[in-house]
C-alpha cells in the first residue's frame, strides 16, 4: 500500500483513493481467487473426507463421524507429533544459527563477493531435493566416501555406515534448508545502518559483542520467522525422513502417505492432515501473541 | 507410482529399468499412463485392446515375448500400457471410468485392488463361458463380485528370502533366521503395514495365515515381529530402495520379490533366491476391465489366451514369475522350474483378513516399528 502511494507519488499522477482502491481490488482478484479455489476448497474436502466413513474392505463412503479422529488418540499419534515437533525445532535452531552469521558476513563483503554468494546459494537451491537426498545416501553408505574416510582412520568399524539414524536425518535437513534461511536473512541483514555498527566500535564493542548485542536484538523479529519458516518446511518433512531414517524418525507426513496410499484409510490420512494443519495454525497463533506481548513490555 | 507398499501389493514399476528413480515418478507416471491411454491410437483400424500392466520388466517381457503370440493367433493387435501399481492408480481409473474414459482395456490388479475396485463398482463382470481355459485355473485364482467374476489371475509373485551369499553362509533354510542374534543389522525387510512380514511369521511361529483371521492372532504376530526389529536395516516399502540396498550391500539380505531378485542376479548381482522350509508367500495379480471399456470380446480371448499353458509357460521363462494354471498343464525345463516353483508349498497370503482387519493390521504394525 505504501508502496502504491509512493510510486504514485513519484510519478506525479494524483489519484483520488476511490479509484486506487479499485485498482488494488482488481490487482488482488487472482491471486484471491487462486488462494481460494487452490487452497480453501481442498481444506474443506479434506476436513470432509476425514469425516467420512471408512469402508476396510473398500475405500470410503460419505458421512459424518468422529470415528478417525478418536484413533489419533493414541500415543503413536503423539509420539509421531512430538518427534516431528522435535526434528522441526531442531533442525529450525540449527539452521538459523548457522544462517545468521553467514548471511551477516555476506553483507559485510565486497559488493562483488556478495553477488558470487547469493547466485551460488541460488545456484544449489535449484538441486532436487530427491537429488540432494540420494546424494546423501551415497555419501553416507558403507561404499561411501565419507563412511569409506571414516573406516580408514579407524573411526568407523568397517562394514558399519553411517545412516539410518537420527543424525543423518537433521543433517539433510539442515542443508536442504540452510540456502533459504540465509537468503531470507540477507535483504534485512544488508539494510541494516552501518551507522549504527560504527556507533558500537566508537563505544567500545567489540565486533562480536557488536553482533551479539545490537544486530541480533535489531534482527529479533527476522530471527522469530525464519526459525518458524524452518519449523513449518521441516514439519512436513517425507523424502529426507523416509530415506536417510528409521521407523522411529518418520515424520507426520510418511504416516500421512502410508495410512493414504498404504492402507487405503483416506478419512484417517485426512484426519492426520487436519490435526497437522490444526496443530500448526495453534502454534503460529500462540507465537504472535508471545511476540506481541514481547513488544509491549520492551 | 506410489513410494509404498503397504498391503502386499504390488504399487511400484518393476525397478530394474526404473530403479531408484522411481521414488521420482510418483504420480506423474499414474498420469503419463492416463495421457497414453487416452491418445489411445493403436493404428491399423483392425480389432485392437489396450493393456496395462505393471511398468518395467515386467511389462516390457509380456510386450515382446507374449502379446505377439497372442496377436498372432487371434489377429487382434495389443497395445501395450505401463501402468503404476497403486493407489492413486486405483483413484484415478475409477474417476476416469465414472467418466467413461478408461485409458485401457484390461489392466493388471493386486487382490486388494479388485477389493476396493469391486466395492467402487469399477469392474465388469467377465462371462466366464466366453474363456474355455478358465478350466485351468485354481478357483482360488478367480475373484467374484456381484455380478460374477470379475478378475481372473494373470500372474503371482512370490516374496521370499533373498541373502548375499559372501556374508550369509552357509545359505538360511528356515524363516527363523530373520529373528537369530548373530544378524544384528542385517536385513530389508518389506515395511509395508500390512505385507507379507505378516504370512511369514504366522505360518513359522503360529498356525499359518488363518492366525491372522482375529485380532489376538494379529497381535500375537505383531509381538513376534518385535522381535526383527534389531536385526533390520531397513524397512523397505518400495522395490527399488531395496533394490539399492542389496546392490550396494547395505543389506545382507532379507525379503524380497523372488522374479525381481532373479532379474538382478542374471544382471550380475551376487544374490541368492531362497525359498525357506517354511515356503514363500505368494501374492497375485489379476486381469481386471473397467466397466467404461466395451471391448469384451477382445478381453476374453485375451485372458483365454493368457490362461493357455503356452502363455503360462512363457510367464515362468520370461517373467522368472510362478505360473498361476495348473502344474500338470504347464511344460517347464529344470532350470525355469527351480525359479518359479518352491519345493515345498508357498504361504497364500490370507486375504479375508485384510478385508476384515487391514486397519488394525496396519495400526498394530506402523505402533511396533514406532516403539
């Protein structure tokens, strides 16, 4: 909106804001739509079919009962929601602590080094994530490299390798991600006044108390969405999980494909997904209302 | 095609042209398949059927070695179809078919897929008169619906105990050795919530399969299947990871589809197919017609050729499968019959309790592996 006043302004034409108003209508009717026709009617089918009733020798028939959601009441629902909770904010922690001095030291570079940064960084997003995952194997595997260096300096008994296990999981994870955290850090990060640094050092501070006690707090609301990005992306975890893990280490979603297309329990891998989506909008609620309540205290 | 397999079925193209490369395909494949169907064109104006089966060898065999026999003998051309095994191939035949645009006119379905086809109206009823060699197919072959048969079994495959030979030695002859302690680490074993783990362990430790026909049974089997948990790698859900695990010798072995392992050994891989005292499970595919395709004739002498033991020879040959007609109708060399027949009686793989308890089989086995 400011943007539009601003342009407008700059480029002498006055408006009156009846019609600016229109012209924003119009601008948002397709992605409007889009959102609604995309996202809210499939909501709707899905909170629909986890209502249905389930047929075990066939697929489903329509209807209306609680009878999917009362079998999330058990604790392998709450095992699987609290592991993949678990992983989320782990690999959300990691990832924005490794994220922010990267993408803070990115800004601090010749304008040149930076741009070399960002296209490589752009460069290994465009990789499959599928690709990225099987290279992980390789790399893990009792034939691979690193497992093969490993047994060679006598770390690794030989034959061992070093996946499936929770490590190797959050590890993928952490590189798949990693690229997005600190793109999604540098435009704030690159904005920040350098004025402000330079106060700091003529205070006194050090660099890295300058890093630690002006830039971080000015970064808070950054650092609160890029760890909730992560948590969302990581939440909704397959193909890494399902890989490089065991059974204890799949997420919400591997239990989501393989009630659907395993069992054939649609209402029940609809049930799951409603609960996930349920879970995720109570936790960016109640993650707003502790910032808020943050930012009026300070 | 779909990642998992959780019902003993068949849900992924044969992985030895597709390998791991066909956790990518997912749903596309379901489509491209879909897409193929409707172009539908076989060309030549003549009398024509469209045939789906699974992708990969497998249909790549029946294309070249069997459907020209067929064409041949009946003058009717096939179009061959790689079809996905799967779910979203089930959903997406009954769609297509509601709108009368079945990409084919035959496919290939897993037992449980003609269960939920069947209770979703998807197939037609075969008048079985019209297929004289129907005569030489174990009843227990034969699914009837509603109306009369409505899959006639095309082909069976066993899942049976696959090792490496240089770190499994002397080579296993029993089950148990899935369970013994000096294999901490050291199978793939089929992941899938309710596969053939199931089979195996009832028929080595409790009453056969019929153990799974109540809920103790089921959970007495699940308990007794803790017990593998220590000793596997990797719970595989579909063929090509496993495939990749026996390769690079992530695993030393475990259960697996006995005609896929055979196709990997004849590629060079050092592998041995063993069927155990206990015997191998065996599962089934069937051929199956949507309601949408009208093409019924044709669909009969298809599936009455099919059933000739001149074609269930060539599915022992060609497919390394177990022919599903009689023994005594079959002509098969020493070396074909040591691949596709155990020497003692495989494990049927008890259907009636996954119509009655496939949830509970699956929740009581996805809670084990969990734990």
């Amino acid at each position: 909106m400011r943007a539009a006043e601003l342009s407008v302004q700059a480029s002498g034409v006055a408006t009156a804001p009846g019609r600016e108003r229109w012209v924003l209508a119009g601008l948002l009717t397709a992605p409007g739509l889009y959102i609604l026709i995309m996202a809210v009617v499939p909501a709707f089918l899905m909170v629909q079919l986890s209502l249905a009733h389930r047929e075990v020798a066939g697929l489903w028939s329509p209807g209306f009962e609680l009878t999917q959601y009362r079998q999330l009441a058990t604790p392998l629902f709450a095992r699987i929601m609290g592991f993949s909770l678990m992983l989320a904010l782990a690999g959300a922690l990691i990832c924005v602590s490794l994220a922010l001095p990267a993408a803070y030291f990115i800004t601090r570079m010749r304008r040149r080094a930076q741009v070399a940064w960002l296209v490589f960084l752009l460069g290994s997003l465009s990789l499959s994530e599928v690709l990225i995952v099987f290279a992980f194997q390789v790399l893990l595997s009792t034939s691979g490299t690193l497992a093969g260096a490993l047994t060679t300096v006598g770390l690794l008994a030989p034959g061992a390798s070093l996946y499936p296990n929770f490590p190797a999981v959050l590890t993928c994870l952490v590189y798949l991600l990693l690229p997005y955290v600190i793109l999604f850090f540098y435009p704030a990060l690159s904005q920040l006044d350098p004025e402000v640094e330079q106060a700091a050092a003529t205070m006194g501070a050090s660099r890295l108390s300058t890093f630690t006690r002006v830039v971080l707090p000015m970064m808070r609301g950054q650092i609160l969405t890029g760890v909730l990005l992560v948590v969302i992306f990581t939440f909704g975890a397959y193909l890494t999980p399902l890989v490089l893990g065991r059974p204890p280490q799949w997420t919400i979603a591997i239990h989501i494909n393989n009630a659907a297309m395993g069992a054939g329990n649609l209402p029940l891998a609809a049930a799951y997904a409603v609960s996930v989506v349920a879970f995720m909008v109570a936790l960016l609620v109640l993650t707003r209302v502790l910032s808020r309540r943050k930012a009026s205290e300070a | 095609m779909s990642v998992t397999d959780q019902s003993g079925r068949r849900m992924l193209s044969r992985p030895g042209v597709i390998g791991r490369r066909g956790l990518l395909l997912g749903a596309g494949a379901a489509g491209l398949a879909m897409a193929a169907g409707c172009s539908g064109a076989t060309g030549g104006g003549g009398r024509s059927l469209r045939v789906s089966s699974y992708g990969g060898n497998f249909e790549q065999a029946l294309r070249e070695h069997i459907y020209p026999l067929f064409t041949e003998a009946t003058g009717i051309a096939v179009e061959s179809i790689p079809q996905p095994a799967g779910l979203q191939f089930l959903l997406q035949l009954i769609e297509a078919n509601k709108a009368g645009q079945t990409p084919m006119d035959l496919c290939i379905s897993a037992p449980l897929d003609v269960m939920r086809g069947n209770a979703a109206g998807l197939w037609r009823a075969y008048d079985t008169t019209r297929i004289p060699n129907l005569a030489n197919l174990p009843e227990s072959y034969v699914t009837r619906g509603a109306e009369g048969a409505a899959a006639i079994g095309a082909v069976g495959w066993f899942f049976t105990m696959v090792t490496n030979p240089k770190t499994v030695s002397p080579t296993p002859t029993s089950w148990t050795e899935l369970w013994a302690t000096g294999r901490r680490n050291a199978w793939g074993l089929a992941g899938t919530g309710a596969g053939p783990m199931f089979e195996v362990t009832a028929a080595t430790y409790f009453d056969g399969p019929e153990t799974l026909n109540t809920e103790a049974g089921i959970r007495a089997c699940v308990s007794k299947m803790e017990g593998l948990k220590p000793n596997t790698r990797l719970w595989w859900e579909s063929e090509g990871t496993m495939q990749t695990a026996l390769e690079n010798g992530e695993v030393q072995g475990g259960v697996y589809f006995a005609d896929v392992a055979e196709t990997l050994i004849q590629s060079g891989a050092n592998l041995e197919v063993v069927f155990p005292q206990e015997g191998p499970v065996i599962d089934f595919g069937s051929w199956c017609q949507p309601s949408a395709s009208t093409k019924t004739e044709e669909a009969h002498a298809f599936i009455n050729f099919m059933l000739s033991p001149q074609a269930q020879n060539l599915i022992a040959s060609r497919l390394n499968a177990p022919p599903l007609i009689r023994a005594d109708l079959l002509t098969l060399d020493d070396a074909v019959r040591a691949k596709v027949t155990s020497p003692t009686p495989p494990i049927a793989t008890n259907l009636e309790a996954r119509r009655l308890h496939l949830d509970f089989m699956v929740q009581e086995f996805s809670q084990m592996l969990a734990r």
